[in-house]
C-alpha cells in the first residue's frame, strides 16, 4: 500500500491538511447513461446553489486555494480541479465525459469541493508518495495540457518525479481504460464535507460504477 509523507514547506503551508488515500481493484469503462445523469443532476445542484463568485468560497477549495497562495502560487491562474469543475458547471457548461472511474472522481470532487488526484496504480513507481512543493522548471506533463508550470503547487512525487497536484495529474501515471488498480488520492485542506460521508460515497460509487473491491482507506495528515 502507499504510504504519504510530507516536506516542512507542506507543514508549514497547509497545517490542517488531511489526505484520505483510497486504493481498490477496479473495471473502467464507457461511463454508463445512469452515471451520467447523475453527474448531470449534481451539476445542476451546483448551479442551483452558487453564483460564480461564491464558487471560490467553498470553505474546502478557498483552503486549497490559501494553500496555493502560501507557497507562492496564484490560485487564479492554477486553478484548484475542484473549483474548475464547479466554475464548469455553474456556468452552464457540459462537463467531459471521459470513463466510469474518472467521472466518479470528478463527481466526488464537485459534490465534495475537494481536489482528487486518481491514478493508475500499476504506473506509479514505488510505494512512498512525497508531498512537497513543486520547483522553478521542473517537468510535469499534465493529462491534456502539456508542460504545465508547477512550481509553487503542492505536488505528489513518487520515485521518478511528479504524479499529481489539485490543478492536473500528470500524463505518466493517468487513468486509463486498461486501468485495473485505482490510487484515488482526496486532499482536504479544509473540512467541508465530513471524512467518514466522502469515504462512504466515494466506496459506494466505486463499488457501484467500477466493480470495486479490495478496497483500502487510510487518511494521513502533516
């Protein structure tokens, strides 16, 4: 199982930082209608309940975003995914439909108002994951936007570098639909939605949508 650990500047940055670290055995495929629909559902939910402005106010994606700041990024321009999404559905945008496991991510994320990182497993390289604040020109591919700038983010590195931050993950260890052991990774830099109610929905859809088993949840903390 993957084990977290944290750099001084993480410490420091974001002390009430709680990371739920979720792994599970897994079928990915086309994401079905009935999914989809729900997806659908909560992004009018979203919609529904904030303006634009308010969306960055969610006390989960506004600590994120504090997080950014204290590490010396600007949370505008990187946006946290969490707050992308929801900017996404509140303006009435279609979100991607990409396969079962990413848009189970994406819906605990928008319902949750925390970033998630969800990674195949079977391509990350060893069994410590680092969080640390990502560094001035070092390479970080992010899944659909190419060389992303990460310096000042917090970012996830496994052995041979970067894998994830709240704005992208990184291309190397992406989902994909041959993806057989999921590493879903929650980063609560504030509590919106309770520990133990995102752990229950994020197994109940996993097992639902994904054929979910071997499931294991464990939650660090700096």
């Amino acid at each position: 199982m993957i084990e977290i650990e944290f750099d001084e500047e993480i410490r420091r940055a974001a002390p009430g930082l709680r990371v739920i670290v979720l792994e599970a055995n897994v079928r990915n495929s086309h994401t079905p209608d009935e999914f989809w629909n729900l997806l659908g559902d909560l992004a009018a939910d979203i919609r529904s309940r904030y303006a634009l402005g308010m969306v960055n106010r969610r006390p989960a994606i506004a600590a994120t975003r504090a997080a950014y700041k204290a590490l010396g990024k600007e949370p505008n321009r990187y946006r946290p995914s969490a707050e992308a999404l929801c900017r996404r559905a509140v303006k009435g945008m279609e979100l991607y439909r990409i396969t079962s496991l990413v848009d189970i991510i994406n819906y605990i994320s928008m319902y949750t108002g925390y970033s998630i990182g969800g990674f195949d497993a079977d391509r990350v390289e060893g069994k410590v994951l680092r969080l640390g604040r990502g560094q001035a020109g070092e390479p970080f591919e992010g899944i659909g936007r190419g060389m992303l700038n990460i310096e000042g983010l917090p970012v996830y590195r496994d052995s041979a570098g970067g894998i994830g931050t709240p704005t992208s993950d990184n291309e190397r260890t992406k989902i994909s639909e041959d993806t057989r052991r999921l590493l879903m990774i929650v980063n609560m830099y504030a509590t919106e939605t309770p520990e133990d109610e995102t752990i229950e929905l994020s197994t109940r859809l996993l097992h639902t949508f994904a054929d979910a088993s071997n499931i294991t949840v464990r939650t660090f903390t700096p």
